[in-house]
C-alpha cells in the first residue's frame, strides 16, 4: 500500500479480503470505494464494492453496482453469483436461479458449493426460497 496507494486492484483486493471479517468491514467499504473512484469502468472493483455493500446491509445500493459488474463481465461466476443473492434478498427470488445456474456454469469459484446448496434448496421449497432464508443473513 505505502508503494502503490493508487492501485486500484491491489485496493479492491485487500477490500475483498477484509469482506470476510465483520469487524474490518467498514476498512473494507472504504477501500473498495476509492479502488471504486480510481477504476469505475472495472466490474471486478464494482463486485467487491457492491457485495461489501451487501454485507454491511446498504442494500440499495448494491443491485446497481453487481448488476453493472454481471453485465461487463459475464464470465466471472462470482459476479453471478452476487447478484442472485442480492436479489433474493430484495425479494427478487425469481431472478436468483437464473443467476445462481449462470454462475456455476460460468466455472468453478469460492462458493460454488453454496451456490449449489442455495439453488438445490431454492427448487425444493414450496414458493422458493425467501430472502430470510440462511446465507442472505449476513
């Protein structure tokens, strides 16, 4: 960071690896914001800032952001996978099997497992899944 403080992907990474704990989320929000302001064409910077988004509970803002991200850069499943849990979370529940079923085409990633065990449970629930249900409780 001291050698490369205008990096936008080494901010958007180290943003990225913050997400995981609750505490250092805030950090993180800030640092994908100003990777977010030094690379705003860059979908892999506007996943991380709008899945962070979506950890921290700033919902509204978030859908535009992985959406735009889903849109650039269709082949990056984490994106996907993302936006599915977003939207389920707004009550979009229509949208998160097509997302979900993108992503784990798109390749293996992270959570692909989850994304698997979400979309096997989205189908077996009367009505699908609703945007209380376990892993959109962040």
């Amino acid at each position: 960071m001291e050698r490369a403080p205008e990096n936008a992907i080494l901010l958007n990474n180290l943003a990225y690896l913050l997400s995981t704990d609750p505490a250092a989320r805030d950090e993180a929000v800030r640092l994908a914001e100003r990777a977010q302001g030094l690379a705003p064409q860059s979908p892999v910077v506007a996943d991380t800032l709008g899945w962070l988004l979506f950890l921290q509970a700033a919902i509204c803002h978030a859908p535009a952001l992985l959406a735009a991200a889903a849109k650039a850069a269709p082949a990056i499943p984490e994106v996907r996978y993302h936006l599915g849990l977003v939207y389920a979370k707004q009550g979009r529940c229509r949208r998160l099997p097509r997302k979900l079923e993108a992503s784990l085409k798109a390749g293996n990633f992270k959570d692909a497992a989850e994304a698997r065990r979400t979309l096997e449970s989205f189908h077996k629930r009367p009505g699908g899944l609703t945007p209380s249900v376990g892993v959109w409780d962040h």
